[in-house]
C-alpha cells in the first residue's frame, strides 16, 4: 500500500477492527453487482471509495429520466447511455484505482456463474424476482456469500445468505415462489432515499464479509419501515424442502 492510499483510506484503517490488514483485503478482494439502479448505485459507489479492489458490475440497461431520481451513479447527461457505460465514468472519478469490469448483457444463469467465480461476494441490487433467484441459485452452487436488497414505497429489506456455511438458509427459503404479479416500482413508487439506505448497507455487508465475516450475520432479514422509520429483525430458517438448497434441490 503506498502513502497516496494510506491517506485515501485512512480513516476506515483507523478503525481496529479492520486496521492495515482488513484494507488490504479490501484491495485485494472483487465484488460482483447485480443491477446498477436505486440499489446499485449506492453500493458500487461505497465498495469503490471504501477500496475494493475489483467490481464487476452487471446491468443491461439504459439511463432512463425516470432513473435518475434515485439511481445516483447516473446523471442527465447519461440518459440513453448504457448504466455500465455510466457506472464506469462515475466509479473512475470517485476512485481511479479500482478495477471496473462492466457486463452489459443479460446474464442467463451459466453467465451468472461464469462471472460471480471470481467474485468473493456478490450482491444482488436487481429489481425483479426472476433474477433474484436466478442469483441465488448460482449463488448456491459457487457457494458464494450473497447480499440481497430490494425497496419500494417507503419501505426496504436486507438479508445475508451464506451458502454452506453454518445452517445459512437461502433466498428461496425466504420466499418460495417466483410469483407472478410482484409490485414494482414503476407501478409503486418508491422515495428516493429509501434504494439508497438499503444500498449502503448492502455494501456496509459486503465489507463486514471480506473483513470481519463474524460481524455480518447471516439468515436475519431486517426490515425497514421509513415513514414510521423503524426497524424490525426477523430470524430466517433453513427449509428443507427447499428448492434451491433442501435435500431435494
């Protein structure tokens, strides 16, 4: 680490519980991006001034006006360019350090796959149930660290899975089934700063994983309420019977 990083992270190596060692880790650690919107953004601004070495970002958008109430990577000059494209420019000026790989496709799960090898940690900042799953279910099999957001309305939920360590439930434990009908928030709404709280505690996550694991407790959903702004844990179990990761899946 030379003396122009040891200022740039200085006040996080302050921090005793990740001190030198943990920023190292940092540096030396890649993080795969599921979706660069209200989630995504946020997110993939913190991991890159936090020091992350390495983010993979994944969205096959374009910037759209409607994004640019909350999906903060993006500006008006960025409308009909592509949100890796827009990412990238907006992670470079933030920190020129870190390595940006930008996926601009709609990754299928074997893509899915290919791309989260490399990863340590993945998080899903998507916007729909379909790649929710499809996430976890590759999540599983590489048996990578994921962490999960979703906001809408007012309201947000943040959850850690850990395939195969400990008893780590999984996303489909949590839910199910991939139903029809979910509420979106182009049919919904949502306040502009809620993506983003949820956003910077998935990446607050993502950095307890890579450097103090201990601290990121996995199978509790926490779930946000922000007009009665409170906070409400519940614990997640392991189903069985699950698709994805019970004995049948």
């Amino acid at each position: 680490m030379d003396d122009n990083q040891l200022l740039r992270y200085s006040r996080q190596i302050l921090l005793p519980q990740i001190d030198l060692s943990g920023q190292r880790k940092l540096l030396d650690a890649t993080v795969f991006i599921v979706g660069l919107g209200g989630l995504g953004s946020p997110a993939a601004m913190y991991l890159a001034a936090a020091g992350v070495g390495h983010l993979l970002v994944n969205d096959f958008d374009r910037v759209d006006l409607s994004n640019l109430q909350r999906q903060i990577l993006h500006a008006t000059d960025d409308i009909g360019t592509a949100k890796t494209r827009s990412a990238m420019a907006t992670l470079h000026r933030l920190n020129p350090e870190v390595r940006i790989t930008p996926i601009g496709e709609r990754l299928d799960e074997a893509g899915l796959e290919i791309a989260m090898n490399q990863a340590n940690v993945v998080l899903d900042c998507s916007d729909n149930l379909a790649t929710r799953f499809a996430v976890n279910r590759a999540c599983f099999r590489q048996g990578k660290p994921l962490v999960s957001g979703a906001a809408i309305r007012f309201e947000g939920q943040l959850a850690v899975f850990w395939p195969g360590v400990g008893d780590s439930a999984c996303y489909n434990c949590l839910y199910p089934h991939d139903e029809g009908g979910v509420e979106t928030c182009s049919q919904n709404g949502v306040a502009a700063p809620v993506p983003g709280i949820i956003g910077s505690l998935q990446a607050l996550e993502a950095i307890k994983l890579l450097t103090l694991p201990a601290y990121a407790p996995f199978n509790v959903l926490h779930l946000f309420d922000g007009l009665g702004f409170e906070w409400q844990r519940m614990r997640v179990t392991r189903n069985p019977d699950c698709a994805t990761c019970g004995r049948n899946g």
